[in-house]
C-alpha cells in the first residue's frame, strides 16, 4: 500500500477513508453528528444516531443547494485521523490526500476544503475531486455519461473528450433514500407497486443526452457510468437499463456498473497509486504553493488531472 497517500470519499450517507493501494477503505462512517444524551461530548457516525438526543447530517442537500455545517465537519475529520486511522495531526504533514466530494458543488466549496485541510491538518499535498469525474477516468472512457446515485440526489454529468458538458447536467431528487424507504415498505405493504422507487428514472438520463450535440450522442447511450453507492445496487442497475433500452430501442445503450460499493474510493486509490497513469495523473497542491498565493482562486490552476490527450484540467468537478 501507498501508506503515505490518504483517500477521503466523503458522501452525504457516509464516508469512506482508507490509505490507497488498500482493496478498499478501512472505515466507511455515516456523515452523521450528535451530541450525547447526558453531556456536551460530541458524537459520530452509527454511534450518534443511537445515543444523541437529535442527530443532524453534517451535509445536506436542501432544494438545490448542498448545505454543509462547515464548524463542525473538520472536527469530524479530526476524529477520522485520530481514533480512526490513528494519526496524530503532527503526522499527517507527510502525507497527501486526495478528496472525493460528490458532483456540481460550486467552486467556493473547493477553496473552502484546501483552505481548511492545510490550516487544520498541515498536511503536505492534496487534490479535491469530484466523484463523477474519478468515474468518468476508471472506466478508462474520455466520453461518457456520469449517473452518480447519492443518497439524497441522482446527478447527471455529461462529459466529451474528458470536459464537462454544463449544460447538459441533470439531476432528480430520486436516490439512496428511496431505495432504502422502499426497501422497508415493500416488507410492511407488499402490494405497494414498483413504480420509480427502486431506481432514478431513465427519463433523468435522456434529457441529459438529448441537451448535448447531435455528433456525440451514440457515444453517450453506449457510455453510460454508473458511480455512487447505490449504483453497485443490482436492482438499480437491471430497472434502469430494461427502462432505458425500453425508452431507446433504437439505440446501442451500454451501461458500465460498479464492481462494488466502494468503487469512487478504490478508483481514486487507482489514480493515487498510478494504476491509471496511461490516462491520468494526479497532480496535487502543496500546501507551499497554496501559501504561496495571493489570490485565493489562483491556486486551483496548479492541482488537477494531468491527461496527455487532455493537457490539464483544473478544478476538476
């Protein structure tokens, strides 16, 4: 294993940590905070929803908008490094990280992750990345339709030659939770009918592609990726597909699945551990060079996805 890489898959449901080269992560944490019944100690995970007196998500999506309690979420990490992985925070100044946030977050979060990680952790080097694109490289495919199914959302991201179509993105309010939720009422009610519950709708998907140039669309209805952790679901994945190939009989519709739950974690301890170096490299941040700046957005032209058909790409949602 790469024990000096640390991958952080951080997903509104949970988070996944681990050191990269590993199978998988060592911990998978619900992204869940509370404090205790009988004090003002400050607990998380499983751990809160069994013994706090109102757990709270640490990330939530309202309407549109993805909020996150920002006090309290590093403190949360601070947990992570320390009772998880063990790590004193003096430690972590030899190592990176590289740090999966979930797909369309606006550009003020990015700044708001490097910024806090070197203040707090004084770790040496990091890389913020969006899950869709970690996807859209482990399937070793440059155009592709990205579905990742969160656990509150589903978004949709186009992308051509390795570049995100914005205005083609999509996204429903269908996802995890509804699977679980229909998981437990088909047990209680078993004549509830299927209708949508049990995966975000193929129509999500096709209005997606029908934004995007005529030239490209083949490619998309044949490059459809899967990425989240209810996309590894297998229910999900055989309803959506029948629903597509129903939809777009006329189409060569292919979808690439998850090998598991864990696959944006594993792709990413890929990328970190160049397992994927004939189609990209990471190239970090330094917290020298984050100090190094004046202006807080010109630090997030040097750390990206260095591809040699795409040159680099900064910022990579």
């Amino acid at each position: 294993m790469s024990k000096k890489i640390i991958i952080i898959d951080l997903g509104t449901y949970s988070v996944k940590v681990g050191i990269a080269g590993a199978a998988k992560p060592q911990y998978n944490i619900r992204t869940i905070m509370g404090y205790s019944k009988n004090s003002e100690h400050l607990l998380y995970g499983n751990e809160a929803l069994k013994k706090s007196q109102e757990p709270l998500p640490l990330i939530d999506y309202k309407w549109d908008i993805m909020e996150i309690r920002w006090s309290k979420i590093f403190e949360f990490f601070r947990f992570i490094f320390e009772e998880k992985l063990r790590f004193s925070i003096s430690e972590l100044k030899n190592y990176s990280i590289v740090f999966l946030i979930g797909p369309l977050q606006p550009r003020s979060h990015f700044l708001k992750y490097y910024e806090s990680f070197f203040s707090k952790f004084k770790i040496a080097k990091m890389l913020v990345l969006s899950a869709t694109r970690i996807a859209l490289l482990a399937s070793r495919k440059t155009t592709g339709i990205v579905v990742d199914i969160g656990y509150k959302s589903t978004r949709v991201v186009p992308f051509y030659e390795g570049f995100r179509l914005p205005h083609a993105f999509n996204h429903q309010d269908l996802a995890g939770k509804d699977i679980d939720d229909y998981d437990e009422n088909i047990l209680e009610y078993p004549t509830i009918p299927e209708k949508d519950y049990l995966a975000p709708t193929s129509e999500l998907i096709l209005k997606a592609i029908e934004r995007c140039d005529e030239s490209i669309k083949d490619e998309l209805y044949s490059n459809i990726i899967l990425s989240g952790w209810w996309s590894a679901d297998k229910k999900v994945v055989t309803l959506l597909k029948e629903s597509l190939e129903k939809e777009r009989s006329d189409k060569d519709i292919n979808v690439v699945i998850p090998s598991s739950h864990y696959y944006n974690w594993f792709s990413a301890s890929l990328l970190a551990t160049k397992k994927l170096k004939k189609i990209a490299k990471i190239r970090y941040l330094s917290k020298k060079k984050y100090y190094a700046k004046k202006e807080l957005d010109t630090y997030l032209t040097l750390a990206g996805i260095k591809t040699k058909k795409w040159g680099l790409i900064s910022y990579p949602l």
